[in-house]
C-alpha cells in the first residue's frame, strides 16, 4: 500500500491509500478518485515530504518484509496442494496408514489429523508433515 496526497482543481489537498503508483495513474485516469471535499474528479499528486525511516525502523521494516513473503509462500503451498493433492478431511491417518502400508495406491493427499493421530503415525514411522494453514484473506 502507498500513501498519497492529492490535489483537486479547487486545490483541496487529501490523502488517500492505493495499491501501488500504478493502480493510483489508473483510477485517476478513470476518474475514479473523487475529492472528498468539492467532488472534484481532476485529481493530480500534490507534493508531499518523503516518509524517511529510523535506524530503529529498518529492522522492523525487514520483519514485515520477511512475514509478508513467508505468508505469500504459504498461500502458494496451500495452492499447490489443493491443487493437486486428494482431500481426505478428517480421515487423513486413516489413509495415510493405508498407504503406508500398501493397501490403497500411493498418492499425494492432505486433511486433518488430531495432536493424538499425528504422534501415532510418527511412532509408526509414516512420513507426513504439518503445515500452518493461513487464513484466506483478501488483501
């Protein structure tokens, strides 16, 4: 998300949050963005200081980074796996007991298993993982 602040032709100045420059030049260009105090829709970028952080904020600043790109791999595991893995739900040591042991095909598959089941299928050494589900979100 960026922050801008605009302009309108009766020189109202505001601020308002796009996704990025681009989607800023787009709506804009649309006539999408609206002064909120005349209703103006010739909306220009009015000069603005630049938002300079701390010392203390890189770090911070790197945190974000890091959390954000470990959520999007999340979300890209969660994809590759619905995508192509077989949904057991609540069945998953069940099946996984099965294949282990050769009475069903060998195949990829995922569901839910309690704390219980997963230590059961670790003592019999069946190979399986955890992974953190993040909530779908919109933004």
């Amino acid at each position: 998300m960026i922050s801008f602040n605009l302009r309108c032709q009766d020189g109202h100045v505001f601020e308002a949050w796009f996704k990025d420059g681009a989607t800023f030049d787009s709506q804009a260009a649309a006539k999408e963005v609206v002064c909120p105090i005349c209703g103006d829709r010739d909306i220009v970028k009015a000069p603005m200081a630049p938002n300079i952080a701390r010392p203390r904020d890189h770090a911070e600043a790197r945190r974000r980074a890091f959390m954000t790109a470990m959520q999007e791999r999340l979300a890209e595991l969660r994809a590759h796996i619905e995508g192509n893995f077989d949904y057991v739900g609540d069945r998953f040591a069940e099946e996984a007991r099965k294949i282990h042991y050769g009475e069903t095909e060998r195949r990829d598959i995922y569901g839910e298993a309690s704390d219980a089941e997963a230590k059961e299928l670790e003592e019999e050494g069946i190979a399986f993982a955890r992974i953190p589900w993040l909530p779908r979100t919109d933004s």
